[in-house]
C-alpha cells in the first residue's frame, strides 16, 4: 500500500493519481477516473475532482493508496 501525506484538508481524485506515481500525467488520471477504473472506499467514482480525505483509500489496478 501507498502511504501520501498532505498537509491540506483534502486531495482532489485526479491529483492523488498523479502525486502517488499510478498516472502519468492529469490526462491519464482523468481518463481512468471516468472509465470507472478507480475506487474510493470500495466504491467506483468518475468525478475526476472527488475530494480524497486522509484516511480515504483509493484503489486502481490492484494498488491501494492511503491518504493521511
């Protein structure tokens, strides 16, 4: 599992995807979001600008990503 720390309130989805290395650039990460490949506490969300909370778990391709 991936640990990412921020010192805000919440991530944006798109930005986790790309501070945590799973997409490339924000035009990957937009496109898995709204092909339904990315979930957020279990469950699949395509708003590309969901906010992530620390404690959240967003997952992609059998990856995990913990926000704190």
């Amino acid at each position: 599992m991936i640990e990412i720390k921020i010192d805000t309130e919440f991530i944006k989805l798109g930005q986790l995807l790309k501070m945590s290395g799973l997409a490339d650039s924000g035009s990957y990460a937009k496109m898995y979001i709204v092909e339904g490949m990315v979930s957020v506490n279990g469950e699949v969300d395509i708003r590309r600008g969901r906010k992530v909370y620390p404690g959240d778990i967003v997952t992609f391709q059998d990856k995990e990503v913990k926000v704190n």
